[in-house]
C-alpha cells in the first residue's frame, strides 16, 4: 500500500525484528487452526456407543497399501513410508477403539493445551517485535520530521501557523504511528489467519468452502465502497484539526492583545465555527468507519444461515462427521473476526493515508540551505567579508528585496545599515549566516563563498542580538548558558556582569534560578534584552549583528544597553541596524539603503555634512523630535 511504501525506508532499518515478527505470526495462525480441528475428535468421542468413538480417516489410497501389505507385497522408496503412515494410522484407530469416550475427551484435551501456550507464545512475540519495529520507525520519522523543520526556509515558518506545523509533528506522526505498530501488526495476524483458515474450511468440505469463497466477495465488497469516502472526511478532519491548533496556539500567544481590545466574544465565535467544522467531520468520519464493519457483519450473519441450512444437509454423508461440521461452523465464526478486522484497518489506513501525505508534504520539501557536499572550514577571520553583486528575491514574487549590493565589512571594524521600514536592512543581515542564501551573488569569508563553508562552522562564529528577544520557559541561568551549555557558573555570572543585568538578577529571590516564563513574559523588555547581551557575550562571537536590539527600550534600559554594548564590540566585527540613529554614530561606515538599494555611504560626519543626504535628514527629523518645545 502507498503509506507503506513511503514508511518502508524507515522500516527497513527495523527489517530483522519486523521479519521475525512476521514469521511469529505466521505461526500463531497455525497454533490457531490447530487448535479448532483439534476439537474436532472432541465433538466426535461425545456420546455412547461405538458410532461416538473417534477414530482417524484412512483414505482410499491407505487402504489399498495396507491390503496390499496383508497380500505379502513389500514397499521402497517413497512407498515405504506412505506404508508406514497408513499402518501409523492404523495402530492410532486401535489403541483409540479400547479407550471410553470419557478418556479420549480428557486425551485430547491434554493434547490442545500445549497448542494453545504456544499460540500465546508466539502471539507474544508477534506483538513485542512488530510493535516495536513499527513504534522505532514512527520515532526516526518524527525525528526526521522536527530535522526538517529546522531545515526549512524561515519564508515556510512566516506563511504557515506555528499549531498548523505542530500538528504535524504531533496528531499527523501519531495517527500514521498507529499504522506502522498496532495496526500493522493486526493486519499481519489477520492476513496469516484468512489464509491459514480458508485452506482448513477446503480441506474440512471443498463444498461449504466454494459457497464461503463466493460470498466472501460479498462481504468485502462493500467496504471498497466506502473507502474512498473515508480518506476524504479523514483528510477534511485532520486539516480541519490543523487549523484549530493553529488558532488556539494564536490566541494563546496573543491574549494580551485581544484583552486589550476587548475581542474575546469576537475570538470565541470564530473558535466555535472551527470547533463546529471539526465536529462535523469527526462525526462523518467516525460514521462512515462504523458503518463498513456493520455491514460486514451483516453479510457474515447471512454467511452463517446459508451454512447451517447446507451444513445439515451434508451431514447425512458418512464422511462428514458432526465434529468436522462443528471445526468448519468454529472456524468460520473465527473467520468473520479477522474479516471484519481487515475492513476497519483499510479504514484506518485510509484515514492514515491523508495524515501520511501531511508529514511527507513536510520531508518532501525543498530545503533552501543546504550543507555542502565538501564543507570547507573558516579559521579566524583574518580578511574582510564581502557582499559581491548581491540580490535576494522573496520566494514566489518578483519583488527584489536587495539589489545587486557591493560592499565589505571590515574585520574588526563596524558598519552601520539604515533605512526607512521595508528597505532590506533585516534581509541584508540575514544572508550573513545564511538564514537565507542570495539569490545571485555571493558573500565571501575570507574570499571563501559562504555556500561553500560548514553551516555549524560559520553560524557559531555569529552572535545576532535583536529586537525581537526569545527566551526559553527556563531559568534565567539556563537562557544565559544556552549558546555555551558547557560553561562555569563563574563564566555565567561574569557575563550577566558584563551585560549590566546582574543588579536586577540579584534582585530576585531565586537570583539566577529565577523562571523566567514563556518568551520572558515575566521580564521587562530592557531586562529580557540584557539576558539576551549577556548569552551573546558568553558565546563569544567573532562577528556581531545588532538588530535593531535598542529600538523598543526605555531611555534608562537603553543606556544601559548601550553601556553593555562597548564590552561586546571589544575585538569584534559588528553589523548594526538601527532606527535610533544615535546607535550608529560610532560606526565607521554607514549604508543607508533604499528599496534593496545602497545610495549612500560614509561615516556619519561625512553624511552629516553631506548636504540634501537622506541621512542627513532622517537625522534631523529625529533629533528635532526629541527637542523640548
């Protein structure tokens, strides 16, 4: 089937364990069928009288060799042992004529028990070995899964919800999980018991066999029906419980801003018609699962009657014995069981179907940055690092959001980008760890294409400190050491120092223990911006992005800030972007970029001076703004 086919190269790694719990199973429905025609001598020793003492069947074929044995004929070869099986036979039937009903019932008995500890044994083992293989490989898929998504462009992460995305990881991955583990091991059994019992009704009468064999066309047939209506609700189901994620985790992020605005009843309305789609497609979906077994089992009930009618007739042969009638009526109600079992795991794989295409969707996605076939490692920086010829063009527009730029920036030195809102500056800086790649051009490390450095190289030689500060729902000792999980608690400390935050840390009861909240909710933006400085300074960066990390703070917090920013620039390459223009003063060089485009450079005396510059008068609209009236 398709999902195992697309599930297969994370099954093979399992293939030992998942083989031997197929050839388990295997044996399970053996253990299973032997134990029903087991009870056919059972049924055949009740009663009185020599007609109820059981006694096994010579075939033609072993009368006549055991006749030809009485005439003084003697056997080789293959005959020989077909002599020797007959007579076998024979012996049997005499030592089972001396014994009572009674004895032969409590005989037989004795002789089905082991039958059954070892169908337990194997069923045991069935479940540990295909379960578990099937349960490793919904594992590495998850983990394939949340790799990718570290792969993938950050344009995927803009466009999609973040519940959408985890729904994916979470309900598609669980839903195909059932498939590859309990689901796949029941089909397993059932497949082994179909085959295994329809061979034994054949051998017990060709005739009831051939009436089963066409109606079992019957019985299936109406699930094919509905199998398409299935995979399309459950398709409709999942989507429609991928977006109820999305939105929960959406107003769960946002709930300050819809208090805010008093939108509460406005969110509620809109969560109910997700909630009542869902629920509407739940209950197709759980409807239309019911309704292919219940059919099933109508059809096996009408199975049953015509049985029994015929069965009563075929009794009045000699050769058809009450206990094989009553073998044949057992394995055949045992029959429905996996029968109808197979029409609820064509449902559910399915249904699984849809949740598979959502997770492969995911893994079959272009990753946008990609490691390089010979990574090259970047020692020190010893030279500059260049922007050559480079443009960057936002995925499925024409909208250039750089274009063609061409400049260094300096080792050891610091540049300064600024712009108006939408100009390219945050665009700019990203393609320097190579969160996106150009779309033309390149950046050279030291005269080396990044596109040709080790990722995990060149991204752990950059610290980015921006306005949009993401801290872990941990310790604030833990969100320090996060880029160096490895460092002392007197390197912790030191940092926190350096960053100007250790007087407000000391401050709280639980110092650095404290928790600080989900994104630092219980932080304030200037102290959630000084645990930020004080991670970078304890990873030690070579290269230094600032992104507008000053532009949302307080006067105070800002100072402050910028106190903690002259231990961090210390033998560093810095790239700042910045609205304040006060931020960027000290830089030697300042773009102002424009539309994608760089139309002015120097340092900001020289643009200062320059008369009519844009710079120039951004500046002054800044500063006039903040002169007392």
């Amino acid at each position: 089937m398709k999902i195992y086919r697309k599930l297969w190269p994370y099954l093979v790694k399992y293939k030992y364990r998942l083989s031997f719990g197929i050839f388990l199973s295997l044996f399970v429905s053996i253990f299973n069928g032997a134990s029903l025609t087991s009870l056919i001598p059972i049924f055949d020793s009740l009663g009185t009288g020599e007609n109820y003492k059981f006694q096994i069947a010579l075939t033609k074929k072993d009368q006549t060799i055991l006749t030809e044995k009485e005439s003084g004929k003697e056997f080789s070869g293959f005959a020989y042992w077909e002599f020797k099986f007959a007579e076998t036979k024979l012996k049997l039937n005499s030592e089972l004529a001396k014994k009572n009903p009674d004895e032969l019932v409590f005989l037989f008995c004795l002789i089905i028990l082991p039958i059954y500890v070892l169908k337990l044994i194997c069923l045991a083992g069935t479940i540990y070995y295909v379960n578990s293989a099937g349960l490793l490989a919904v594992q590495d898929l998850r983990l394939s899964l949340y790799e990718k998504l570290q792969e993938l462009p950050l344009n995927d992460f803009v466009k999609e919800k973040t519940g959408v995305l985890m729904s994916r990881v979470i309900n598609d991955v669980d839903t195909v999980g059932k498939v590859v583990s309990n689901d796949l091991k029941d089909a397993v059994n059932d497949f082994f018991y179909i085959i295994t019992h329809l061979i034994i009704l054949l051998v017990l009468s060709w005739k009831l066999f051939f009436l089963i064999f066409i109606v079992i066309p019957v019985v299936i047939g109406p699930v094919s029906a509905f199998a398409d209506r299935i995979r399309r609700t459950t398709k409709n189901q999942q989507e429609q419980l991928s977006a109820l994620n999305g939105d929960l985790q959406e107003v769960i992020s946002g709930i300050r801003v819809i208090r805010a605005f008093s939108m509460e009843e406005k969110e509620s309305d809109r969560f109910f018609g997700v909630n009542n789609d869902l629920s509407e497609k739940t209950f197709k979906t759980h409807f239309y699962h019911q309704i292919g077994p219940a059919l099933i089992e109508l059809s096996g009930s009408v199975v049953t009657m015509i049985f029994l009618g015929l069965g009563a007739y075929l009794l009045e042969d000699p050769s058809f014995s009450k206990g094989m009638f009553l073998a044949f009526f057992l394995t055949l109600i045992f029959l429905m069981r996996p029968l109808k079992q197979m029409s609820i795991l064509i449902n559910l794989i399915q249904a699984s179907v849809s949740a598979s295409d959502r997770v492969f969707e995911i893994l079959d996605r272009d990753t946008a940055i990609k490691e390089p076939t010979s990574p090259k490692q970047l020692g020190p920086l010893s030279k500059d690092i260049v922007y050559r010829n480079v443009s960057y063009i936002y995925p499925g527009t024409e909208n250039y959001a750089l274009r063609d730029l061409n400049f260094t920036i300096p080792k050891g030195g610091t540049i300064a980008i600024v712009g108006s809102s939408g100009a390219g500056k945050s665009t700019l800086v990203d393609l320097l760890p190579r969160l996106i790649d150009p779309s033309s051009g390149s950046i050279l490390w030291d005269g080396i294409d990044a596109k040709d450095l080790s990722l995990d190289n060149l991204r752990k030689r950059i610290g980015v400190v921006s306005q949009n500060i993401f801290l872990f729902n941990g310790s604030i000792r833990e969100n320090i050491a996060y880029a160096k999980p490895s460092a002392s608690e007197d390197e912790i400390r030191k940092a926190a120092e350096d960053a100007f935050a250790s007087e407000f840390i000391d401050g709280f009861e639980e110092g650095y223990d404290t928790i600080v909240g989900e994104r630092g909710v219980m932080l304030s933006g200037g102290q959630r911006q000084r645990i930020s400085i004080a991670r970078t300074l304890l990873a030690n960066p070579e290269v230094l992005i600032l992104d507008e990390a000053t532009s949302a703070l307080d006067t105070e917090s800002e100072r402050l800030i910028q106190q903690a920013f002259v231990r961090l620039y210390e033998n560093k390459t810095v790239v700042i972007i910045a609205h304040r223009l006060s931020t960027v003063k000290i830089a030697d060089i300042i773009y102002y970029l424009e539309s994608g485009e760089i139309v002015e450079k120097g340092s900001h005396s020289e643009l200062i001076g320059l008369e009519g510059s844009k710079y120039r008068r951004l500046y002054e609209m800044q500063f006039a703004t903040n002169k007392p009236a």
